[in-house]
C-alpha cells in the first residue's frame, strides 16, 4: 500500500502561538481516519496540510507520493476532496445544488468542451442521488437545511474522484437524526473498497462511523495518540486529550464518552 499522506515533524508557528507541533502521521490507501480533539487542538490546521492548502513551517509533508513546496498545488489539490465550514462559506447561496457539486470539477476540466460538461453534470447527478439529493437538483444551496448542505458539500468533495477525502467537522450543526443518516452513510463509504482515503475530523466520539480504521487524538498542538482506532480511542487516551475524567463505552461499533462521577 502506498502513502496518501507521511507527515514528518511537521510544524505550523504563527507568531508566537504554534498551531502543530512536530506532527508525524501517516495514512495509507484505504485507511479511514478520525481526528478528534477539543477547540484549537489543530485538527482544521492539520486538515489544511493534509488538503495542500498550508504549507508547513517546519518538518516535510508529503500529499499522494509529492512533496509540499516541490509540487503544483494547483495540479495536486484535484486529487483531494475537501468539505469544511470555511469552504462552505465561499459557495454563493443562489447557486443550485447541481452547479454547487459540478463546478468542483472546473479545476480539472475547464469550462472548454460541451461533452465535458454534460460528462460531469452526469456524475454530479449520480453523487447527489447517492447522498440522496437527487430531489434538489435546482435547489439554492442557501435554501436547503444544515443536514441537506451537508450532503452536498460531501457530493461536491467526491467530484473530482479524488484519491483522498478529508472532511472537517460534517455533523456539526446537525440534529440528532440528521446525525444518526450522516454516520450511516459515511461508514457505509468506509466500507466502499473503491472510495478514497478518508480523514474525518470531528469532537464529538458519537460521530465516529463504524468501519473507521484509524484515530488521531490532538491536545495543544500535539499529537497524544495515533494508530489503529481500538488501541486509541481509550479513555486514558480521551481524557487527557479533553482534560476530563471519561469513561468510554463501545456498542456495535458506535463509541460513547461520559464524565467520570
Ligand atoms: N493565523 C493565526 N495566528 C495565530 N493563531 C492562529 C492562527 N490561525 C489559527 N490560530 C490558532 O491556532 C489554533 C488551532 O486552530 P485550528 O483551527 O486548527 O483548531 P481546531 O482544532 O480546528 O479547533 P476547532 O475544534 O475549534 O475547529 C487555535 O487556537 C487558533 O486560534
Ligand atoms: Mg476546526
């Protein structure tokens, strides 16, 4: 198995406040990672590496076998999907749903050629109708709810096919079905054999899909623990991430934490 991502020493300093501290990670095709940790760990810092929108301050990053800072970013950034808040902010509200998940496709194709187009507006289609948005096609995004948002910035990070997946807090805002279908479709895409790496970062230990492989814990800028998920998310390991006394369940799958009375 070849290295999507290898992390070595990796460091983010801005001013005196460093948001990474020497970071060594690796993920592996196949892998589906979960990054968890409290506000301002640097879990969208690392994200932000990991999509070859950041360049470190320190240590290498290598992205799909290419090195940060020695690579076209324009070329690389194609082969990675990426779905956060910050992105979401940047997709106007009167676009349609269609459009939202088909322009991602742009940075790859152009806008050149009519049979590109059609090409890409077919695999939109089929995206959305498997993140069952299919009845939205004409929608503006700015009219849909949190959860059906959601869905399409999802669709729209799997356009381009990319090689990895990274998404930046998906549940955030949702309620608990909407939750509860967001969970079930991504550890139904962890089970998917053709679907990309994934890295999934969230706070929340509920949220953590059944069939993830791998965790990542990260307090103050650094790495507490990394490596295969049953080994990692312990509640030694989660109360020091989160500062708090926690007892940790596992129920089909599905991790509970709970402060310790
Ligand atoms: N340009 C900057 N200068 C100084 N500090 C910064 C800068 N950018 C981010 N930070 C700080 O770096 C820390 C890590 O930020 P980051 O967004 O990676 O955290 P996070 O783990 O994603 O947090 P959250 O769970 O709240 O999303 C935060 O304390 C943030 O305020
Ligand atoms: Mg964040």
């Amino acid at each position: 198995m070849s290295d999507v991502l290898e992390l070595a020493a990796v460091s983010v300093v801005r001013g005196a406040k460093t948001l990474l501290n020497k970071v060594d990670w690796q993920v592996k095709e196949g892998e589906r990672w979960v990054i968890l940790g409290p506000n301002g760990a640097g879990k969208t810092t690392l994200l932000q590496i990991a999509a070859a929108r950041l360049h470190p301050t320190s240590g290498v990053a290598g992205i799909l076998e290419e090195i940060l800072g020695s690579v076209d970013v324009f070329e690389l950034r194609p082969r990675i999907g990426l779905s956060s808040a910050a992105l979401a902010n940047q997709i106007p509200g009167h676009e349609t749903v269609l459009n939202v998940v088909v322009t991602a496709a742009y940075g790859v194709t152009g806008r050149w050629r009519e049979g590109y187009e059609k090409a890409d507006e077919r695999r939109a289609f089929r995206l959305l109708n498997d993140w069952g948005m299919g009845p939205f096609l004409n929608r503006a995004f700015a009219s849909l709810s949190e959860g059906e948002r959601k869905r399409v910035q999802i669709a729209r990070a799997l356009m381009t096919d990319p090689e990895l997946l990274l998404l930046d807090e998906p549940a955030a805002g949702l309620d608990l079905g909407g939750r509860e279908d967001l969970v079930h479709r991504l550890s139904e895409l962890a089970g998917d054999e053709s679907a990309p790496a994934i890295v999934l970062v969230t706070h929340h230990l509920e949220e953590v899909p059944p069939g993830f492989t791998h965790a990542m814990l990260l307090r103050d800028s650094n790495v507490v623990a990394a490596g295969p998920l049953a080994g990692v998310l312990t509640a030694e390991h989660l109360s020091k991430t989160f500062g708090v006394e926690l007892d940790v369940t596992v129920n089909a799958g599905r991790y509970t934490a709970t402060a310790r009375r």
